[in-house]
C-alpha cells in the first residue's frame, strides 16, 4: 500500500466521521427542540392560577385510576409518567375506554390473526384490576363448556380493537378471586349476552349478592379474607379461630401506611390539571354508549 492510498484512506474516514458527527448534532437539536416544546405545553396546564381555580372530579381515581402512579416511591418517575400519560391520552383518542369496576359484566375484542374474521371476543366478569400507567391491566372470567377460563388484558395494549361493558356495575369486594373456587353459576355469562344499559345520570350499582364456595381445598385461604361477598364458609371453629389470630385490625388506623398506600390530593390535582384539557373528552366517550342507546329507544 502505498503512501497514495493511505492518504485516500485518511480523507473517506474523515469524511465519515464528519457526516456522523452531523447527523449527532442534528439528533441533539431535535431532542432539545422535542423537550422544550414539552416543557412549555405542559407549563400552560400547570400554572399556580390554572391549578388553584381547578377542582377535582370526587370520581377521578375511582373511574381513572390508571392516570395516578403507583404510590411506591421505588417505582416513581415524574418523566415517564407523565410521558405515559400523553401515550394514555392518545390511545383513548383512538379507542373508547368506558367507565368499569371489578364485577362489571365486560366484553373485549382483540385483534389475532389466527380467530375468525382476525377478532377473538371474550365476554366475562371482571374479578381484577391493577396497574398504573400504561402498565394498567384486568383479568375477565366466564366458565365456558364447564371450565372456567381467565384472560388478562393489558388496557393500553394496541391489540384491543373494542371493550364494551355489557353490565355496569360493583361488587361488595375489591377482588373477586374467590369466584375460582365458588360454584360455576356465579362466573357463567352466555357470550351473546345483551347489553344492559342504565338509565342516564344514575349511579353505579352495587350488587350484593353473596357467592356460595365449594368444599375445600380452594386456592387460598379465604376464611383470612374477611370478604363481604362470601355466604358462610361452614368450616370447623378452629379455622376461624386461627383467622382471628391472624387479624391485624390496628392497620386500619395506621394514617403512615394509608399514606404510604395512596397518592396524596396535591399530586392528583397537579395530574389532574395535566390532563384537565382532555377531560371533557374523556367524559363524552364515558357517557357515549349511554346516549347512544337512549338515542335508539
């Protein structure tokens, strides 16, 4: 190789260099420009005045509890959250998310290219929710051909096409898990099941009806439970004495570990001026199938 070439050599890695060093700057400037324009639409939304005239809906965190972080201080980040949220706000633009509690009757319809017409629809009661954030997630039961079957659904998943509440209502209990060992007339709903359609402006019903479990063994000690959606057990008194023993009813007046547990009033004012814009929106599309329907009769 002569000292040609090895010139040659020298000015195309240069020139390479250069042209990354380019594109680098170019990338940073975008960045820059993406976080400065951020910063300045969320700053219209949390002015001290904007905030201090706002006031929060009492039902925010009960019908929108995905938009409040989780209250463990391990799992917080003021950046991603808030970024989620907009990822929230725009999923909801493009799919209606109605208003639902665990033992509402719901129907989900997921995008699989290996179902009929490429949609599965599951219908089933929800037994569970949890998740923050984008994070959120439910799980549905129904027994199907006398075996019961579960499906978790991540809320925010881009595989959900619909989710459509068939029963809206609560239930005595803020889980319903106790439904895999109770009797199958508790978790069974026909898949062609009608839509049940409350009147406009009514409150959300609660069901009490109480589940009848069968013998054991089940798959948790729900006599420790203290549910209030369960008949009498009928078990022998040593298991409730053992219970009783287990109790901590102290922790109900533990004001450190309730704090712990949720997000303090502040801080879901400040999330909520955030997304205060978009509210009414969200609300329209809560309220959607109610209209709809009564627009129909």
């Amino acid at each position: 190789m002569d000292v040609a070439d090895v010139g040659v050599r020298c000015i195309q890695a240069a020139s390479r260099l250069k042209s990354a060093l380019t594109i680098g700057m170019c990338l940073q400037n975008e960045v820059r420009q993406m976080r400065t324009t951020f910063a300045q639409n969320s700053s219209r939304y949390l002015k001290k005045d904007f905030k201090e005239d706002l006031v929060v809906p009492e039902d925010f965190r009960h019908v929108y509890p995905e938009f409040l972080p989780d209250p463990n201080p391990e799992w917080r980040n003021n950046l991603r959250e808030r970024l989620e949220r907009q990822d929230m706000l725009a999923r909801r633009s493009v799919i209606n998310i109605p208003e639902f509690y665990v033992g509402t009757v719901m129907a989900v319809s997921v995008a699989d290219p290996n179902a009929s017409g490429k949609v599965n629809r599951f219908l089933g009661i929800c037994i569970q929710r949890g998740g923050t954030g984008l994070r959120a997630w439910f799980i549905l039961r129904n027994v199907i051909d006398n075996q019961g079957v579960e499906i978790l659904y991540e809320m925010y998943s881009p595989l959900i096409q619909g989710i459509e509440v068939i029963r809206l209502e609560k239930r005595l209990d803020g889980e319903l898990l106790y439904l895999r060992d109770a009797l199958p007339e508790y978790s069974t709903f026909p898949l062609d099941m009608e839509e049940e359609i409350l009147p406009d402006g009514a409150p959300v019903p609660v069901n009490p009806v109480k589940v009848k479990l069968k013998p054991r063994p089940w798959h948790e000690r729900w006599e420790r439970k203290n549910f209030q959606g369960v008949q009498d057990l009928g078990l022998p008194e040593r298991f409730y004495k053992r219970a009783k023993e287990l109790e901590k009813p102290y922790e109900k007046y533990d004001l450190m570990k309730e704090y712990r547990a949720t997000i303090p009033e502040e801080e879901q004012a400040e999330i909520f001026a955030e997304i205060a814009p978009h509210y009414p929106r969200l609300e329209a599309g809560r309220r959607q199938r109610k209209r709809r329907t009564l627009t129909k009769t």
